[in-house]
C-alpha cells in the first residue's frame, strides 16, 4: 500500500485505518453475497442489518432513552437548517438562535427565510466568532434555542451546552459530534453531518425526541418531514447506503476498539494539548480564539507574517502534514485532530511545529 499522509483535513475527513481495510477487503462480496454493499438492495436483509447495528450502536453509545429517534437524512446539516424550523416551530413562538459564525448564520438564515420568528439571542460577531456568548436570556415561550457545538471555522467549541431554562436545545454537533459523552436530556433534537466524525460524506445522522416529532405539520411535503424517516426507519426512499455502511464500521470501531466515548474524550483531550502547548509556548504561533472557548477538533492558528505562513503550509505537506490550511474565508491554519486523527500524526504536527519555528527563527534573524 502506499504510504498515508497525517491528514487534518476539516471534513471531509479522515476515517480509522482499520475501517478503511474492512472497506476494502469487503467491498466486491459483501458477507459472501457475491455482490458488493453499492450494489444490495437498500430493503434486503444484508443492508437491514447494517442499518440496525448503526442505529442501536449509536443508542448505545449516547445511552439514548426509548423517546429518542436515530434518523439518517440526506442533504447533510445544511437540509437541517431549513427541516428544523419547517417541522419544530410553534404557532406564535419565537426561535432562539445563538451565532457563534458561519454554520449558525447559515441556520439563522434558513429560518428567517420561512417567516419565522427569529431571535438571536446572543452573539459573537463583535469579535469576529473568537469567543462564544454567555450573556444571554432564552425566552420562554421559545420553541427552541439553537446552537452549534463546535465551529469548524473559528475554531470554538461549547465545553458546557447553554441553559435552555427548560426550553428544548438543538444543536449542529457535525463536527464534534461522537467526539465526547452527551447529556441528552435537555435536547430534543440533534444533527451531524457524518463527514467529520463518523464517516464519508452523504447523510446527516439526526437524533430526535418523541415529543419534538408531534409538532410536525401534516401539510409539509413528504420528504421535508422528520415523521417520513421515522415512520419507515429511514427507508422511505433509497438512503446512503455506502454512507450508512460505513458510519456503522465507525461506530463499531469507536464501541470495541476504541471504548466507547469517555476513551475517546481522553484521546482527544491530549491530542488538542500537545498543538495548543506548542502555540502557546510559541513566538511565532499564535491561536485565534479565547482559551477558554477553543475547540478539541479544530485548532486554528497563524503563523508570523503572510510570508512565513505560505512557508509553513508548502513544508507541512512535504512533510507528509496534509490539510492545514484554515477555510477561505478567514485563512491562517488549522489542524481538524477529529476522534480518527491518531496520536502519532498529532504528535508529529507538534513535532514539526517546533522544528519549522527553530528554522524560522534563524530564518528572521538572518
């Protein structure tokens, strides 16, 4: 095989070796069907049981109560910013959004498109996203108060959820989502795109409690409901089922290889630790957030000047350090270390980064 590179690219992203492998030596006869998983029917046995295993995996994992729904919906969490407002809303009752940068603008957006209610209660616009708002008052006879756990852009992460004062949370996790233990009880709906942590891109897995389903209008077309995909197992038309497949690999690596989550929020912990030592020990590092806002999966950062930067992101993928480059829209760097990013890559992201800050040096004192 020919060699890997350390990827931390922001999604899609990087998947567990061992998934990959079972991917490959599985994909022409799937379990000796003689056929592969791209090509059984979506309603046979063989995929009915792939489609199960992801769903109580993911039951057992959050340790989700009978009430909660696990969905797979296409379109990824961009289709939730319009299916959460369409189907949750209620009649004469606010939405409260808090907008923590891009994906909250974007669900914000959605929702006001429809007419809606809109309140964004809180806001961390004033300082270009860098931190998250705990000022805040949740209205009362909200529907709902929305947020995004984790800001793949910014680099800011919710380290304990808003206070929804009794009112129903939802949230984008699709980039921290399966990365650490959930309390579900004060949500009654979350989302994740499965591309960051739980496998290729395709489907938003949506976790959803019974109560939220009853508020769901009849008169909403069929595909735009969440009561269609709960009502026939996610089966009501032809689903991901490659996507699927391999989100269930990922949970079972995640349940028997890895422990379940509180190992994996271990892992994660010490892995963001050994970037943000390396940045804040650092005279030519330094991270674009508040401390106590940064995120465990995405750890956003410049480097010096605009020279020494394009320097650094040209010898990190010489190197074999793949991904660094931060989003478009607000450049510098970014290392994405999702739960598949091992120790070992993050280890030598660090290692570089100490190497290449000794050459600068000596670079701009010469």
């Amino acid at each position: 095989m020919e060699q890997r590179v350390h990827n931390f690219n922001p999604g899609p992203a990087t998947l567990p070796l061992p998934v990959l492998e079972e991917i490959k030596e599985n994909f022409l006869s799937f379990r000796g069907s003689g056929m592969s998983i791209t090509e059984i029917s979506h309603r046979s046995r063989e995929f009915d049981e792939v489609l199960t295993d992801a769903i109580d995996r993911t039951r057992r994992l959050l340790k989700l109560t009978d009430d909660y729904h696990v969905l797979f919906i296409q379109g990824g969490a961009s289709m939730q910013y319009c299916m959460i407002p369409i189907n949750l809303a209620l009649p004469g009752k606010p939405l409260n959004y808090i907008n923590t940068g891009t994906w909250s603008t974007k669900a914000i957006k959605e929702a006001q498109i429809q007419g809606k209610d809109v309140r964004v209660i809180a806001t961390s616009e004033d300082r270009d996203f860098s931190y998250l708002p705990t000022d805040f008052r949740v209205d009362k006879d909200a529907s709902y108060l929305h947020f995004t756990s984790n800001n793949t852009i910014k680099g800011t992460q919710w380290h304990h959820y808003p206070d929804g004062e009794g009112v129903p949370l939802i949230s984008d996790m699709s980039s921290d989502f399966m990365s650490y233990p959930i309390n579900m009880k004060p949500f009654g709906l979350i989302y994740a795109g499965a591309q960051k942590n739980i496998g290729p891109a395709g489907v938003a897995m949506v976790i959803i409690r019974e109560d939220m389903l009853k508020r769901v209008p009849d008169t909403l077309p069929t595909m735009l409901r969440y009561t269609t995909f709960k009502d026939n197992k996610s089966l009501f038309n032809t689903p991901p089922t490659f996507t699927i497949y391999v989100i269930d690999l990922v949970l079972t690596w995640l349940e028997e290889t890895v422990g379940g989550l509180k190992e994996i929020e271990k892992i994660n912990k010490e892995k963001a630790s050994l970037i943000y030592e390396v940045i804040d020990n650092s005279e030519i590092y330094r991270g674009t957030t508040e401390i106590k806002s940064r995120s465990l999966m995405n750890v956003t950062f410049r480097v010096g000047d605009e020279e020494l930067e394009q320097r650094f992101l040209v010898e990190t993928t010489k190197n074999g350090l793949h991904g660094l480059k931060g989003h478009k829209s607000v450049g510098g760097c970014r290392a994405s270390l999702y739960n598949a990013v091992t120790i070992e890559s993050v280890r030598d992201l660090a290692r570089f980064m100490r190497e290449f800050e000794g050459t600068a040096r000596r670079f701009i004192q010469a």
